[in-house]
C-alpha cells in the first residue's frame, strides 16, 4: 500500500509519510476506542456507533476529551493507544 501523508493541525511543519495500518478481517475480538472530542451532539452519534459495533462483535471502550480546542492530553492518548486495537474519533454539530 501507498504511504499517505497525514497532516497535524497542530502547527506541523513538515508534513509525515506513514504507510496506512491494513484494515482486521472483522470486528470480532477488537477492542475499539470511540473517542468522543467534546462537540455537541458527538456523543448522539458515538452512542448509535457503539451499538453498530458491539452488534458484529467488537468490544467498545469510550473516551473524551475535556475540550475540543486542544489535542487529547499524553495520558489519554497514551491509554487508547494501549487499550485498544482500532480507533474512531467523533466530530459533530
């Protein structure tokens, strides 16, 4: 697979090439992190996502950020990173 370049919106000031991760056969068995980025009605949205997912199989865990003007704190960062195997990030409004 291609490697893309993925920016930060953070002020990054050359632009990463990282090779996409390839995607699990299924949901069974995977832990998936819904980060929720603290818009409104994000949860809404993260509450139907959850459903879907534990329906095929996976396991979820949910987080949230304590603002959506800032990135995601190191330490929570760092637990998603090693308490799940995929991640989804909600953005709403």
């Amino acid at each position: 697979m291609a490697p893309h370049i993925v920016l930060d919106p953070t002020s990054e000031r050359a632009p990463s090439t990282r090779a996409r991760c390839g995607r699990p056969a299924g949901l069974e068995g995977q832990v998936v992190g819904l980060l929720d980025i603290s818009k409104p009605r994000g949860d809404v949205f993260l509450d139907e996502l959850e459903r879907q997912l534990v329906e095929r199989g996976a396991t979820v865990r949910r987080y949230k950020k304590p603002t959506f003007t800032k990135p995601a704190p190191v330490d929570l960062r760092h637990e998603i990173a090693t308490q799940c195997t995929l991640v989804i990030e909600a953005l709403a409004d």
